[in-house]
C-alpha cells in the first residue's frame, strides 16, 4: 500500500490535513502524520502544510533536523506543499528581512498592504485574506483535473508568494493584487489555499495529488 | 472574480446533541451534530460555527467528539465557541480539527490569553466573539457582555475589538445583544463601526429574520461574514437561498 506522509514541524494544525486526505484515499493508502526523517524519506509522496511565519517553518524544520529529509522529498516524489508549504518553498520573504526559505522556487514572499481598496466597492480590504476565492488556470496541469477553471477554494493568509519565473504559476488569484495561488514544476505542486477545507473542488485537487505520478504532465489511472 | 462574503450557520450543541430545533426535510436524526453539518455543506454554508452551551464544564469533552466526528466528514472550515477558558482548551479542540475558536469571557477574564494563543496557534484560528449591547444611558456607544451576555464588564466595545486585533485576534466575530432572537435584522450601525474600526474580518450576528438581513449586514454593515442560527434551522431557507438573495443585491458569493 501506498504510503503518504503528512510532514509535521509544529507550525499549525495538520490534522485536517490527514483527515481530508484519508478521506479521498478510501483504503488505499496510509497516511501518516509525522516528524521523523526516515518516515518521510520511505513514502511515497509527501504533504507539506503549515500557518504561520517563515522564520519559525525554517526554524522547526532544523529543530527537527528535517531539512535534508524535504530537500531529498523536494527532488524525488509528487510533493505537495499548502499556505506556509507552499510560502517555505520561496528563496526569500519580505517577512523577516534576510529571511531564507527552502530556495526551490527563486522569487519572494510578499505581504499583503493593508490599505488596499476594493475597486468595484471602496471597502477597505481586510488583511487576512480570509475565505473563498476564485482560482483561475494558468496553466493545465494533471491536479486541476476534473475541477472547474475560476473554482472557489479557501484561503486564510497574509502573505503571497511572488515567483520569478511566471512559468511556474499554475494557477492565480485576485486580492487587490493578482498573485500566484498555484505554483509548479517538475514533481512539486504547491497552493497558497486549502485544499483541505476547500469542500469537493478541494477534495477533487487531493485525490487528484494521490494519483499523480509527479510528471507535470501525466496523470496515472485511478 | 473576487473574494466572496462567506455565509455560516451556527449550531447550538449541549452535550454533544444539537438544539433549538434544527429540522431538515428527510433528515432522521436532527440531533445529530454530524448530519446537520453535512446537510448545511450541501447546501453550499462557507463555514460553521459550533456553540458549545453545555452547562456543566465535566462533560465538555463531549464537544471535543463532536468536533473529531465533524472534521472526519465535513471538509469546511470549522469555528467552536462556548467555554474555552485556557491554551489548552483550544489546543485540544484545534487537534479534533476545529479551525478556529471563538473566545469571549475568557479573553476578558485574562487579556493576555488572546495573544498567548495567537502567538502558539497563528491569529488565524483565533476568533474573538464581541457581545455588544447598546449603552442605556446618553453616552454613544456599545458595550461588552459576557457570560452569554449576562454580565456588563464596563468596555466600549469597538476600543476592545481594537485592543484584541492589535494583540493578535485574526477575526471578530459580532453579536449584538440587542438584536440576538429578535429577527429584527443585525445592529448595522454596531456592525458598522467594528468593520471600519479594525483590520481584519468581522462576522455580523443576531438578529437574522429574513434573508434580505444577511444582504444588509454586508452592504450596509461592511461585514465581511454573515451568521444565522435559526432562519437556516427551521428550514424556512437554505443557505443556496440566502446566497442567490446575497447575489442578486450584487454581493460577491459562492454559488
């Protein structure tokens, strides 16, 4: 049986993680929740979620001496990462200046400012970007299958990642800014929302992740 | 293409059973915190709110099943509030898989637990619950209530809302006491204030009688959520019906 590790550093709550995901996997895959390196270097794909700020996400995966073990998940399995997993991927964030993240992706963090306005409404836009949103395609990719280009997923965070490279960008979404909801390449797949408390169109992104092969392009029969 | 106002039904639960009379067409046990929440998840709700009201704190942990049951079936994000008192109250509901918790007394009893708790968990899970109540004398102004609105604690409430955003609450969630089971509409003027007042989301809550209110708590109160409890219950509307009503007044929802 297959096995999924859901990484757990003790940035946020990762049980609605593993319960959405043993939700689609039905019986046929594990999923663990787990800090251990060895566990997350035997699976067979990995989930990286988490909430808060990127300092402490890099702090607590070297207090877990898991670095390597992500690296090495990061080059070699479908790897999913979800708001801070997605954030952690980055080479840099405006968060903490001099802040340094896992540098997979070149690019940055942004905040969100906080007097931003509507353009249609005049309100004040509140910072966190909290709640449903839509999610336009930038690109095909084998985990939009079966979902709707513009689909609401929900998103809570206040900070966005800003790729260099917008060939990466699979996906985008409109708060004041238009910023990269989804990103890609290779075996990695990343989302500042959450699929996890995104209803169907959520659940439809995790199963589709627990049936990739992590070729952008190809999907394996369910 | 934006951001869309989230509309959330709230349910009373003691002891682990849900009341005030939850009925659903077709539904066989309307107790059953579990199949209202999957009911109101077909039927398009953003969020759902749990209000623990169980009287007696030994069997509270009766709540932390409901949350485990809720979270294994229902993939939407869930609020609990009603008793939590300490860091650990709300760890233990955040690992059942509640996404946020709502806090009212006992952020009053202890000001630093609001910023203790957003400190360990993140702002976003950490929903501050205002019970407002108009002030009876000439002063302009809302008061704070707690203890299920029985005790008056003397705070203005829009300076308190301020006070616990600045300290790290990520969301208010804004009751008028005035309004609460009246199905006179939500204190827009208190609504109002608050969501201009602070930086992050506000939830709109009591008073809710007709759909037309939910549409008036965002256009006219600046909210950015709106909560019912029994216009959803009674199966006099569904949520689709409140967002088609939300819709046609050209507010931004999720259909």
């Amino acid at each position: 049986m297959e096995r999924v590790v859901v990484i757990d550093y003790r940035m946020g709550n990762l049980r609605s993680v593993a319960k959405a995901l043993a939700h689609v996997a039905a019986e046929r895959a594990d999923i663990l929740v787990s800090s251990d390196a060895r566990a997350i270097g035997d699976a067979d794909r990995v989930v990286f979620p988490g909430q808060g700020a990127i300092r402490d996400c890099m702090l607590e995966l070297e207090n877990h001496g898991l670095v390597e073990a992500v690296k090495e998940a990061l080059a070699s399995k479908p790897f999913l990462g979800i708001c801070l997993g997605q954030q952690a991927l980055m080479e840099t964030s405006e968060e903490h200046i001099g802040t340094v993240g896992l540098g997979i992706f070149p690019g940055t963090v942004k905040r969100f400012s906080n007097d931003v306005r509507d353009e249609s409404t005049g309100e004040r836009l509140k910072v966190p970007h909290m709640g449903w949103n839509n999610v336009r395609f930038a690109k095909k990719h084998p985990l939009w299958r079966g979902i709707a280009d513009g689909e609401y997923f929900y998103f809570v965070h206040s900070y966005y990642v800003a790729p260099q490279d917008d060939e990466v960008t699979v996906g985008r979404t409109r708060y004041a800014v238009e910023f990269s909801s989804a990103i890609a390449k290779r075996n990695l797949f990343a989302v500042q929302f959450h699929p996890e408390k995104s209803a169907r169109a959520g659940l439809a992104l995790l199963k589709n992740f627990l049936q990739w092969d992590g070729d952008a392009c190809v999907m394996r029969d369910a | 293409m934006s951001l869309t106002k989230r509309v959330i039904p709230c349910l009373d639960v003691d002891r682990g059973r849900v009341v005030k009379g939850v009925k659903f067409v077709g539904i066989r046990d309307a107790g059953d915190p579990l199949e209202a929440a999957k009911r109101y998840d077909e039927q398009g709700a953003d969020e759902l709110t749990f209000l623990d009201i169980t009287a007696s704190s030994d069997q509270r942990d009766t709540m932390i099943n409901v949350v485990e049951a809720v979270a294994s079936e229902v993939f939407i994000p869930l609020t609990v509030g009603g008793g939590i008192r300490s860091v650990e109250d709300i760890r233990r509901l955040l690992n059942a898989g509640a996404d946020k918790v709502s806090i009212n007394t006992a952020a009053v009893l202890d000001p630093d637990l609001v910023a203790v708790a957003a400190a360990r968990f993140g702002s976003q899970c950490i929903v501050l619950a205002v019970d407002a109540k108009r002030r009876r004398d000439d002063s302009d102004g809302f008061e704070v209530y707690t203890h299920g609105g029985r005790k008056a604690t003397g705070k203005d409430a829009i300076a308190w809302a301020k006070q616990m955003v600045d300290v790290g609450a990520g969301e208010i969630l804004l009751t008028s006491m005035d309004r609460d089971g009246t199905r006179e509409g939500f204190d827009l003027e208190l609504t109002r204030r608050v969501s201009d007042a602070v930086s992050v989301p506000v939830i709109a809550s009591g008073g809710v009688g007709c759909l037309e209110h939910l549409a008036q708590g965002v256009t006219e109160g600046g909210a950015d959520a709106v909560l019912a409890a029994s216009i959803f219950h009674f199966g006099e509307h569904t949520v689709a019906d409140a967002k088609r009503c939300m819709a046609a007044r050209g507010i931004p929802v999720r259909l």
